[in-house]
C-alpha cells in the first residue's frame, strides 16, 4: 500500500469534489457573453485532446445551452474546470485562456502538456484563487509567475517535475497568501527552508515523494490553522517534532515510508482533532500510548512496521470513529482487546504480529460493517468465532499460520454470501469441513490447507463454488474422492487458476481438470495416483507449474514440444525422450533435482 498516493488521492477527490460543486451550475448561453463565449470556443479550437475520451470539450460549440466545466458570475467566466480532459501537447501564452482575466479557480489536472514548461501568461489571470496544475505533464522551473498570482490561495502542483532545492521553492512560495499548498513527487529536495514561515495561514501542507532528505523543523507547529500535514515518503531522517502532535486543528498527518524517522508517541490530548494518523515504515520507540483512547475523531489509524512493542492498549475501544485499523508486521504481544463498540470498523489489519490469546470475546458480532479481517501470522489459539461467518458485509477472513484448533463451524444461516477470500491454512482445526462452507458463492479465494481435519469430501462438491480460483487444501488432513467428477459434466466445476491438492488420499485424477483452460499451477504430489500420466495434462495451455511427484504413476504419455512449464515428476518417469537437450521443458524438476544435474 502506498499511503502517500492514497493520501493525494483522498485530498484530490475531496477538492475535485469542492470545485465541481462550484462547476456543476454550467454555465449557460444566456449566462455568458459573446466575447466569453468566442474566448471558450477559440480555447477548444486550439487544444489538441482525444474526443472520444472528452466529456467537456467535446460538448462546446457556439449553439450550446451549456458549457461543461465552465461556471460564470454576471456573464463572466470564473471558474474553468478541464481536468482529465485527455489534452495533449502543449499551451502557448497567445492562447485565449491568459484571456479569461476573471478566473478565479482553474483545473487542468490530469492532462499531458508533455514536459513543456508553465506558459508566462499565466501570470495574467491575477484573480486566481486556486490552481490545480497536477499530473499535467508540465516540467521546469514555474514559480515565477506564481509571483504575480497575489489573491492565489489554493496551490496544486503534484507531480509537476521542479527540481528545486529547498531554499529556493520555499523562497519563491513565500511572497504568496497560500492556505493550501500540494506539491507531491515534484522532485523537490530539502531542507525545508524557514521562509516557508511566512504563510502563515497554511492549513494544507502536502509534500509526498519528494527527496527532501532532511530532519523536519520545529516551526512546522507554528502553523496555527494546519488540519492536513503529509510527508510521506519523504526521506525524512532524525527526531519528529513532537510540538507537532500539539497543534489542535491537525486532523490528517501522514509521515509514512520515511524509513530513518524517529517518531515518539506523545500523550495524546483530549481535545485532539486527529481523524487520521499514518506512520507506517517509520520508527516508532515502545509502545502504543493509553493515551491512543483519546483520539475520539480518528477514524483511520495505520502504524504498520513501526517497531512497536508491548500490548494493543484496551482504551482503543473508544475510538467509536474508527474505520480502518493497520497494526500489522510489529512485536506486538498480548491479547486482542474487545473491539465490539467499534462498529464503524471496515478494515481490520493485525498480521505478522506475536499475539496469543483466543479472539471468542472480542465482540465480533456487533461489527456489522467490517468488511476485511487480517490476523494471519500471529499466535493466536482456540476456537474461530462462528460469529465472524454471519457478518453481512465481510469480503476477506485471513486467519493463517496461527494456532486455532476445534472444529470450524459455519452455521446454515450464514449470512456471509459476499465473502471472497477465506484463508484458514496453516492452523490446528479438527473434525469434518461443515458442509456450509459450499455456501459461501461469493468465495474466489479458499485455503485449509495444513490443518488436521478428517474425515472425506467428495470434488464434486466444488461445483457450488463458482467463482472459485485459488483452492489449496494441500496437507489438510481431508481425504478427498475424485471418483465423483469422472460422472460430472466438467463444465460445471469453476475455471481455477491454482489447485493445491497435496496430500489429500487422491486415488484418482480429477477429471474436471482436463478442462481447466486458466489454470496456472497444479500440485497433486503426495497422492495414490496411479496408472499412466495422461495426455490432456500437457494441453493445459497456461500451465506454468505442475506438480505429480511422490505418487505411483507407471508411465506418461510424450509431452508435446509446445510445453515450457516448470514441472516435477516422480524419478522413475525419466523418459529419455524428455532428457534430450531438445526437451520441450524450461526446467524439470525430479523431486527436489534438476534435470540438468542429471543430463
């Protein structure tokens, strides 16, 4: 996950959002001049962009009852909305856009002016209040006409390739009024200069993906109205100022994927703001803070690979805001607290940790809205939570490589149709596989593979299952019997692209793989499978990876020389047609040998 595009993401939609608000009362023929409407129309007519991806130029002629993106006060036009129009090419300073003296906001984001520089007479829209320049393609040094932009308040300039050290992109911003500063993966390098003091009323500072490399300074906290700090990637080095923690209107901050950064969690205030706090891939000394429990607006929290220690704080059950939970790949020890009051929660993230425990008295029935649960390598033990299987919106379960034992039940009024990925493997579970399972329709994804079930389970059922494509049930203790499949239409069973089926007591192949066109990877070692390879093995045409070692085959039929999969057979099967250096295969694996090494 990359959190600094998310970040950029969510601030883009949110002013995309607030313009278009401002745009969708289109201006209308009525609303705009002549001479507006000629400036429009000479626009479009000297704009190069792809007509069949336009949903706003494409619409301007001279008898429109409407102008897309365009929005006018006492028939003058202030606001032009162009972004991802599918422009190309570039922008010159005759252009009649640097004639739109009235503008106040401008949008072209999302356009390709392919690397030409920020025409000058763009310094002649004086009025502009905000400009969103992002991800257009515009390269080079721009800042000088900002100068000249003295009512600009709002500054979008992401993904605009600068090139400027520290002293002088700050320098440059600092003659302007800016509330709203977004300059992320500009090639900007640091320090972060202390002229940038001097905008004082910033409440948005966005600088993602830049190599500033750098320590961050203290009077970054003197930005009394900042709601949004976002830093991610940043090659940030040294202590985190903690004053920062302190500013009361901080709602997001984002210091993610600054690997060399010493951050130490404060005791968080009651009045705190903080709706959203990521410091994933940082370092972060001890534990997580009680004080966690104070953040009553947070509704995202993300401290991924941060080095933390010790237990989950139980005052985490105050957080009623709290939608999205990431604690995974940390030391985290202990039990997971009870998260029932939580019930905003739609994503929860507590993998690669070392918690214990049973998680029967979390209160996971009440979580109605959770939609993804990821507690897979930890230590976890005990019983899985029927509960989990009745909640409404649940997509993904990841409860792997743990310890959990019992027997798994699905009760018959599971509820969980939607669920698309189940991942059990690599636990103690018992007993037989509840027929419900094969309820699940939505499953795309399914692994019970390294367990101690018993008992058998006829192939044939998988036919419920028709959006099934991973399947493993390698190692499982289940005694699967294909007898059933060979009476089965094959075209009934789902299109797989892995089948995982080492170890399963198989006295037979599956007959419905001969008609598996997508499937990729095919492990059947470990089984009782006897007779001879048959030919439609070879015809599996994306076959990449198969898997027949340790059974009792007698003989394979001659592969075709199309074949290029990575394949491992029993050794006895080592034909010397297919130890030709000619050999249709890229690599033969012969339980645990190379061809080569033999050859």
């Amino acid at each position: 996950m990359n959190g600094s595009i998310v970040s950029w993401l969510v601030l883009a939609i949110s002013t995309i959002s607030t313009f278009s608000g401002i745009a969708r009362a289109s201006a209308s023929a009525q609303c705009l001049g002549v001479d507006q409407r000629s400036l429009l129309l000479e626009l479009r007519n000297s704009l190069v962009f792809n007509a069949s991806e336009s949903s706003k130029l494409v619409q301007w002629d001279q008898g429109a009852d409407s102008w897309s993106g365009v929005t006018c006060e006492d028939g003058l036009i202030v606001g032009l909305d162009l972004s991802d129009e599918s422009i190309f090419g570039g922008i010159d300073d005759s252009s009649s856009l640097f004639r739109l003296k009235f503008l106040q906001h401008l949008n072209l984001a999302f356009n390709d002016f392919n690397s030409s520089a920020v025409p000058s007479g763009l310094a002649n829209l004086s009025r502009l209040v905000h400009l969103d320049l992002s991800y257009t393609g515009f390269a080079g040094p721009i800042l000088v006409e900002l100068l000249h932009l003295t009512q600009l308040r709002e500054l979008y300039l992401d993904g605009v390739n600068m090139s400027a050290e520290g002293s002088g992109w700050c320098g440059a911003l600092s003659s302007l009024k800016l509330e709203v500063l977004s300059m992320s993966y500009c090639s900007l390098s640091g320090p972060i200069d202390a002229s940038l003091m001097s905008l004082a009323n910033l409440s948005v500072i966005q600088l993602d993906g830049n190599n500033l490399s750098t320590t961050l300074p203290s009077f970054l906290a003197n930005f009394s109205s900042l709601r949004r700090l976002s830093l991610s990637d940043c090659g940030l080095q040294g202590e985190f100022p903690q004053e920062v923690f302190q500013v009361q209107t901080l709602q997001t901050l984002d210091l993610s994927s600054n690997y060399l950064l010493q951050v130490s969690l404060p005791v968080f205030p009651v009045d705190s703001s903080l709706e959203t706090l990521i410091l994933g891939n940082t370092n972060i000394s001890g534990r997580i803070p009680d004080s966690i429990g104070n953040l009553r607006k947070l509704s995202r929290l993300e401290l991924f690979n941060c080095h933390l220690s010790g237990s989950i704080p139980s005052s985490m059950e105050n957080l009623l805001e709290l939608t999205y939970l990431e604690l995974s790949w940390n030391n985290l020890n202990g039990s997971i607290p009870p998260f029932g009051a939580l019930r905003n929660l739609n994503e929860i993230y507590i993998s690669n940790n070392s918690l214990t425990g049973q998680i029967t008295s979390v209160g996971w029935e009440d979580l109605l809205n959770l939609e993804i649960l990821d507690l897979q390598d930890n230590s976890l033990e005990g019983d899985i939570p029927p509960a989990l299987f009745t909640l409404p919106r649940l997509i993904e379960i990841s409860l792997s490589s743990n310890t959990f034992s019992g027997e798994l039940i699905i009760s018959p009024n599971v509820t969980s149709y939607q669920l698309d990925s189940l991942d059990l493997g690599g636990n103690l579970l018992q007993g037989s596989i509840p027929a419900t399972i094969f309820e699940l329709q939505g499953l795309r994804f399914l692994s019970l593979s390294s367990n101690n079930f018993s008992g058998s389970m006829n192939i044939d059922v998988l036919q419920g299952l028709g959006n099934l494509t991973y399947l493993d049930l390698s190692y499982s203790g289940l005694s699967i019997n294909a007898m059933a499949s060979a009476y089965v239409v094959a075209s009934s069973f789902p299109e797989f692209a892995i089948v995982m089926l080492a170890s399963c007591q198989l006295r037979i192949l599956p007959q419905f793989l001969a008609n598996q066109s997508k499937l990729v990877s095919l492990d059947l070692s470990h089984n009782y499978l006897q007779g001879e390879i048959p030919r439609w093995i070879w015809t599996l045409e994306k076959l990449s990876s198969l898997n027949l070692s340790s059974n009792f085959f007698e003989d394979l039929e001659i592969a075709p020389h199309n074949l290029t999969s990575i394949i491992r057979l029993p050794p006895h099967l080592l034909l010397p047609q297919i130890l030709l250096p000619q050999s249709p295969f890229d690599r033969l694996l012969v339980d645990g040998f190379d061809a080569e090494q033999i050859w």
